[in-house]
C-alpha cells in the first residue's frame, strides 16, 4: 500500500519536473525567435534610421 502510494508520488513529480523543463525551453525558443526578427528587421531598417537619427540630429543642432 505505502509502496504504491510513494510509486505513484514520485511518477507525479517526475510528471510536474519534465513539464517545469518543457515550459522553459519553449520560452527559450520563443526569445531566440523574437531576437532573430528583431535583428532582421534593424538589419533590413538600419540605413534608413541612420539617415532619420542624422536628421533629426542636424535639426536640434541648428
């Protein structure tokens, strides 16, 4: 009784544990996903907010 009790405890927290795991490497992935897009798009912007920064940098300066 008490064995099949304990058996069945430790199944649930190895159960809970491999869930805690798969949840953290899904926000992983998802970080890695909106890193790569996020350089993607300064890298594809990039030359034109360089031109706005420069501009907008002239026109407080004067």
């Amino acid at each position: 009784m008490i064995t099949k009790f304990y058996t069945k405890m430790i199944s649930q927290l190895v159960h809970l544990k491999s869930k805690k795991g798969q949840t953290l490497v899904e926000y992983g992935l998802i970080l890695a996903l909106v890193a790569i897009v996020v350089i993607a798009v300064l890298t594809a912007l990039g030359g034109k907010l360089t031109n706005i920064f420069n501009s907008v940098s002239t026109t407080l300066g004067s």
